[in-house]
C-alpha cells in the first residue's frame, strides 16, 4: 500500500534540507507547506529559546468510532556535521557521501509520517484521530518536547519514530542528569613559578580518574564528554569547565551516581585548594510502559497484522517519548530502518525503511478499529 518510490524520494529531499538544531526553520516551512497540501492545518508552539521555529503540531480527525486518540512524533532536527548532506544510494541503502551524517535520525521518521498521511487521503483508510507532532531542538536535550503546553498534548496513546531496528517496541527509557562543573585554581608562570599556580587541569584530571564512567551496571551509565580549558602551556591553567552526564532506570541508583561524581569533584578541589562551581541538571524523567498496557496490546496487533513478530527493549537513549510519557500519555518507541546513527556512516536500509513504515500505517489501522479504549478524563 505504501508509495515506495515516493516515501524514499521524500526522504531524499528531506535530508537535502538542513535543519541543525535550533536552526530548522528551512524544514519546518517545508512541512508546513506539505501538509497543507493534503489539507491538513497546522501550527507552530513551543519555541525554544535562540531557535529559528517552534514545534509543528497538526491534526487529522480521524473516522474510527471511539477510538483512542494517538499522538503521533518525530523530531526534524539533526546533529552535526548535518550541512549540504548528499544522500547516496547503493546496493539497497541510503547514505551520505561520507562526509555528514545522513539524517535518517529522524528524517527516516518523518518522511514515514508524511507518507502515512498521504495513504490515509488517498485510501480514505479508516484511523484513529491523529495528533501529528514533529518537533524541534531534540537532540540538544528534547527541548522542543519540554517546550510544549499542555494543550498540545491531547492524546490518549503516543508512538515515537525514533528507533532503528523495525521489529523493537522500546517500552523502557532512562532518567538522566546533566553535570557542568567549572574547576577554579590559580594562574603563575609555568616555567618560572609554577609552585605558585594550582592547576586546574591537574585538579580535573585527579576528580576524572575517580569517578565511575561508563557502564556502572545495566541499568546505569555516566560519562564525561567535554572538557574545556587552558590558554597557553607556559600559564598554569587557572580555570577548567567539565560537562558531562549520569543515567539509570533505576531512580536511587541514579542519585548515587551524580552524588559520586560530585563527591570525586569536591574532594579533589579540596585537596589541592581550588574552588568549585557545580551544576546539576535534570534532562528528563524515566519511563516504562507496562508489557500488559493497552498500547502495547494494540502496537503488537499491528506489527503481527504486518507479519512482524516483536522484541520488546530497553533503551539507554532519552527522547521525545520520555517527556510524553511524564505527561501521562503511554508512549511507544519504534524504529523505520536507521542505522548507525550520529556518525558519518549513518546508513538506512531501503527495505526496512519501507517495511517499518507499512509497520506504523498497520498499527495506526489497527487502532483506527479498536473501540471504547479509554479516554482520558
């Protein structure tokens, strides 16, 4: 039923339209302009700040008798280097010519939503009502979904295209904390009188050297992802900036993490008499939805209803899906083919690009027929 040729020729443009974080202005017009093709109005809320755009959010009624409404989500920015990408494809997968990333996170999300949409019209399918979200500034911290009123939000169920493989249903994601320490010490001539200057490197370094990163265990994970400092090798640096992060499923474990890469930080400022600025920050809230959920019942009766028999997982990532969860809406997360993701050979495999994509059009049917699912109140 899907438009083959046509869901890969819009992916294709799609990924041609740069649309970096907080600058997707290009893309968001672009979208607009296609739903309005189709006869679908649509707004922008929930701008970030120093953003081009808000949020697109747009609405399908909908023919299914009492059917659940469903909210239904990519995000359109993308990580860098995401500039003048030139999809390639070959040997049965879409890729970039080597030097970007593709885009398929989540333009491979996107170019399915519109797709469907197209489908529904031209069928005259039969679906649930639809509340289209495709938003902004994800992958700086799932700010355009944080940015978000209420109102927006008016959806019973949710699916998330933001995963890879087309056969996963990820019903489990973690919390996660965001750390921005700045080390304080003391300049001095590094060749004359360095015993005069506290080094602020060195004081990073020791803190670094303790503190648990990586894999703590299988539901935690922390790391240490930039560091910042210094201004020339003859000048004791007197100032570093560290940023990095903590996640778990499990909320106490989470909390013992940051508190242990707090107390390595204190310590070492401590020993060597350098002083400390210390931020901590939540990201987003955990979630699990229920493998005896009413939307899992339902994704799992599309999937089988494509051919598909489903994996259900967990993910170590955060994403849209977390924020609509906190919001009380149970989300889902499923893939449309994406590979590789956030590198230069990030890659999309053509048949599951198709394939996952005839897979949400199933669910989407699927819960076009189900009655009385439970409104929210």
């Amino acid at each position: 039923m899907i438009n083959k040729r046509r869901l890969v020729r819009t992916f294709k443009k799609l990924v041609r339209i740069d649309s970096l974080s907080l600058h997707e202005g290009k893309m968001a017009r672009y979208l607009q302009k296609e739903l309005r093709a189709l006869g679908i109005r649509s707004y922008q809320v929930g701008r970030v700040r120093g953003g081009e755009v808000g949020n697109i959010i747009a609405f399908v009624p909908g023919n299914g008798l009492n059917s659940p409404r469903m909210l239904v989500n990519a995000h359109i920015d993308t990580v860098s280097p995401g500039k003048k990408i030139k999809p390639v494809e070959r040997k049965g997968h879409i890729s970039s010519d080597g030097d970007t990333i593709l885009g398929a996170d989540n333009k491979a999300g996107v170019a399915a939503i519109l797709e469907i949409l197209k489908i529904i019209k031209e069928k005259k399918l039969k679906c649930p009502p639809l509340r289209i979200i495709f938003t902004v500034a994800e992958e700086i911290g799932i700010m355009g979904a944080k940015a978000l009123p209420e109102k927006a939000l008016n959806a019973d169920i949710g699916l998330v295209l933001d995963g890879g493989d087309i056969d996963v249903i990820i019903n489990k994601a973690p919390s996660q904390y965001n750390l921005t320490a700045t080390i304080i010490g003391r300049a001095a001539h590094a060749g004359i009188h360095p015993e005069e200057g506290v080094n602020a490197i060195k004081v990073a370094s020791e803190a670094i050297a303790k503190m648990k990163i990586g894999r703590i265990d299988r539901e935690t994970t922390s790391n240490i992802g930039v560091i910042k400092g210094g201004r020339a090798t003859n000048i004791v640096p007197d100032e570093v900036e560290l940023k990095g992060e903590a996640r778990s499923h499990n909320e106490k474990k989470l909390d013992r993490q940051v508190e242990q890469m707090e107390r390595t930080l204190m310590k070492a400022c401590e020993k060597h008499r350098a002083r400390l600025k210390l931020k901590v920050e939540e990201m987003y809230k955990s979630f699990e939805v229920s493998k005896k959920s009413k939307i899992m019942s339902l994704v799992i009766a599309g999937m089988k209803a494509n051919g598909i028999k489903p994996l259900v997982k967990q993910t170590g990532g955060g994403s849209d899906a977390n924020i609509f969860n906190d919001w009380g809406i149970p989300t889902l997360i499923l893939g449309v083919g994406a590979d590789r993701v956030h590198t230069t050979r990030e890659q999309l495999c053509v048949a599951d690009f198709i394939r996952g994509t005839e897979n949400i059009l199933s669910i989407i049917k699927e819960a076009g027929s189900w009655k009385n699912f439970g409104k929210k109140k």
